[in-house]
C-alpha cells in the first residue's frame, strides 16, 4: 500500500513510517522538523516538510494518490495558547480530512487522544462511548476532541475513517513522558500526587504502531469506529516509578503530595502563568495533576473485536527496552 504519515518527525510517526517501510510498503513522511526529515529521507522514507494550517501545502502533499493517510500530527502538550492548538489540531485537522476526502485517500486513520476522558476525578475502564466531561482540562484535549468532530464529519460524507486513541506512549526515542520523570527526579523530585496511588495506564510504542497496521487493514464493518488504545496493563503511578529507576540503576527521589494540595497550586500556578507575558509553561498544570494523582485507565475491548489489537508488550519488559535506549543516549552524549 501506498501510505503518507502526518507527524512523521514526532515520536510515534517516525516509529511508524519506519515499520512500514520495513514491511514492504511505499511510505511518505509529512512533518516540520526539516533535521529529523532529513534522516528520514536517508532512511528510504521521502519527506515533504510542511504545516498543518498550510492548507494548500496539505492538499499538495494529500493529491499524490496515497491509499492511506495516517494522521498522527498534532501540537501535543500539557501548555500552550489557544490559537496554537486551534491552527494545528482543528484547522490542521480539517486540512488533511478534506484533501484525504477530495483527493481520492481510502482510508484515514487519525491519531487521537484519551485525554478527552479525564479531569481531575477517578475514571476507571473508560470505553468509547462513555460520557465525556462537560468541560475538557486542557486546550490540547479540547481541540483533540474537536478534531474528531472533522474526521468524523468527512467520515460521513464517504471516507473510510478510523480514530485511535492511544494513552500514554513511552518506548525507545520517548522524549517527553519517562525522560520527565528523569528529569524531575534529578532536580526536585518525582512527584508522588496522593502518594503515588493512581492507577495508570501506559502504552508500549510499538503497540500502538500495530494498532495503526492493523487499523490500516481492518475489514469494512471497523471504519466510522472509534477505538482505545493501552497497554491492557495498568499499573499503581509509584510502581512504574519505582520500576523505572531500578533499571536505570539510580535511586528514586519521590515527593510527596496531597492531592488537594497540587489541586490548588495547579490552579494558582496556571492563574499565574496565563498573565505572565512569556506565557512559559508552569511546573504543575491539572492536567498532570490528574494524570498522575487519580486513577485513569481505559476499557480496550472494542479495539480487541473490531481490529484484532492485542498488547504484546509488557511494563516490565517495555521499561527494560527504554531504558537500554537511554543509556546509549547518555553514553553518546557524554562523548560528544
């Protein structure tokens, strides 16, 4: 098949355009990052550096006869403004949805977000068609929420489109969720919201880069569907801390907090940063908090009957696999 991945500069559409082209397909990679796309392109994979809000540069990229679209682009993270997330989740969204519907694309597979189910309460087993809050936590879940309104809106004009939701991936070229961790360890501490009692769910990136393969080649009956994505293991937030950092061989420096507490700082915090004119992101947001301090995982049932999706990749060993990527990463870097 003749696939373009969107985002393919990020981490799971790079890990992705490389396991297809691995497989033998043709394999297109769209994203920003002109130094990664260069890498890309050494690796066997053309490369169209391009902005999601550039809607003629996405028609272009989209009318190449591509039999699917992989839509994995996204301005993902915990703080930014409002329009930043509108020009590149929403408008980004509708770009490629409309040129994958009027270019004559097959299939859409867009690369959602479980982060639209959760606030700061306690959600356990969440499936696809449970309720959402009234009011999304963050600007980045709001406008992932909205994205799928487009897909789902040129689904129904005739596009074979299906939403995945994956939660949490981490895995070798992570750069953001267990390096933080890291990070937080080395200079104050990892936060221990509630005591690190949370229940959370985690996902192996190779996993979700078989969800996608098998999204891709899902009978007729799957499309239009909206499925989650984990890795069907979840696991206490201070045990997967504590896991972590035996393998990396470091001692784990957890800091206690009272979930109210890093309630009311969060909100302070953000209060404060929104008036701040850099607009820097604050060291702690009620995204993170609820993310870390209240048990949130997801029911993944339906991916398993409509796509045949089944983890393969345990924390134990996916923790095992981050953490040899790491070290080489240190080793390289120190002789540099």
């Amino acid at each position: 098949m003749k696939m373009l991945v969107t985002g393919a500069t990020g981490f799971l559409g790079k890990r992705l355009a490389y396991r297809m082209l691995k497989d033998g397909h043709e394999v297109v990679g769209l994203g920003r990052n002109k130094q990664i796309g260069r890498l890309l392109e050494q690796g066997g994979i053309p490369f169209i550096q391009a902005e999601l809000g550039d809607k003629e540069a996405i028609r272009s990229a989209i009318f190449r006869n591509f039999d699917i679209v992989v839509h994995c682009g996204a301005l993902s993270a915990s703080w930014g403004s409002d329009e930043a997330f509108e020009a590149t989740n929403i408008r980004g969204t509708a770009h490629v949805a409309e040129a994958c519907l009027l270019g004559g694309v097959s299939r859409l597979i867009h690369i959602s977000t479980p982060s639209l189910y959760f606030g700061l309460g306690e959600r356990i087993n969440v499936r696809e068609n449970d309720p959402l809050p009234t009011k999304q936590i963050s600007a980045y879940a709001r406008t992932k929420l909205a994205a799928e309104h487009e897909v789902l809106r040129v689904g129904e004009s005739g596009l074979g489109t299906i939403i995945l939701r994956p939660r949490a991936l981490y895995g070798p070229g992570d750069r953001t969720i267990l390096p933080r961790l890291i990070e937080a360890n080395e200079q104050t501490g990892v936060p221990f919201i509630g005591g690190g009692a949370a229940l959370i769910d985690l996902t192996y990136v190779d996993d979700a880069v078989r969800a996608i393969r098998l999204a891709a080649i899902a009978p007729a009956e799957a499309l239009g569907g909206i499925y989650n994505i984990s890795g069907g293991q979840p696991i206490r937030f201070a045990e997967a801390a504590e896991l972590l950092f035996a393998k990396l061989g470091k001692p784990l420096r957890p800091k206690k907090i009272p979930f109210a507490v890093a309630c009311a700082a969060a909100a302070v915090l953000e209060t404060a940063a929104r008036l701040r004119p850099s607009g820097a992101e604050p060291l702690l947001t009620r995204s993170l908090v609820g993310m870390l301090g209240s048990s949130q995982t997801l029911d993944i049932q339906a991916a398993r009957a409509a796509l045949g999706y089944e983890p393969s990749i345990g924390i134990d060993e996916g923790l095992d696999q981050f953490v040899k990527w790491w070290q080489e990463q240190e080793r390289k870097d120190g002789q540099s």
